[in-house]
C-alpha cells in the first residue's frame, strides 16, 4: 500500500503553461496532477491508454468526439483510448488528477 500525498500537487508550468507530474507508475495503471491555468490552453492528444480525470479544483469545458461536459471541483470523468478531447474554457485554474490504464505511454495509438 502507498499513500500518494504529493496528488494535487503540481511541477512548475512548461512552455504552454501546463504542468504535469507523475506521482504513481505500474505496468497496470499510472497516476498523475495536470494543471491548466485559468485562461490557459490544453495541448494533448489522444492517448492510447484509457483515463479518468478527478477534478480536485478549478472549472472548464471537457470537448471530445461525443460532446462536451462542463467539469468542477468533484467532477470524474472517464476518456476512453484514443479519443480526442481537450480541456477548454478554463475558467478557474484547473487541478486534476489523472488515472491511466495501463500506464501512460505504455501503448501505442492503434496498437
């Protein structure tokens, strides 16, 4: 058992204004907090692993193939592989934790 009390916690931003850290990695799943700020952009791509994002604060838009949800502080939503969705009109900077499986970059897109 490992408790992962660095989730929540964010990295200092990158060139987009994002941050992401990597809190927890087994072949099965991987853990992480990705930060959006208020008014930021939100640059990824489809991944090959499945998701579920936990918002632990902020607001925003989640846009996808099947349509959007507005997300707040409490909101889970799951994003199957390869689905193309992005994080839009973020209103409140953004803190999320998220859940891959297997873990992130352990696939490839179409494999």
């Amino acid at each position: 058992m490992i408790e992962l009390a660095g989730a929540g916690l964010s990295s200092p931003p990158d060139e987009d204004g994002v941050s992401w850290i990597e809190h927890l990695r087994t072949a099965d799943l991987s853990v992480g907090t990705y930060v959006i700020p208020a008014g930021g952009s939100d640059p990824q791509d489809p991944h090959a692993e499945d998701e579920i994002y936990v918002v632990r604060s902020g607001r925003a838009v989640l846009s996808g193939s099947d349509g959007q949800i507005e997300v707040g502080s409490g909101s889970v939503v799951f994003v199957a592989a390869g689905e193309q969705h992005r994080f839009e009109q973020v209103s409140e900077d953004l803190v999320l934790i998220v859940v891959f499986g297997p873990a992130e970059g352990s696939r490839e897109i179409g494999g």
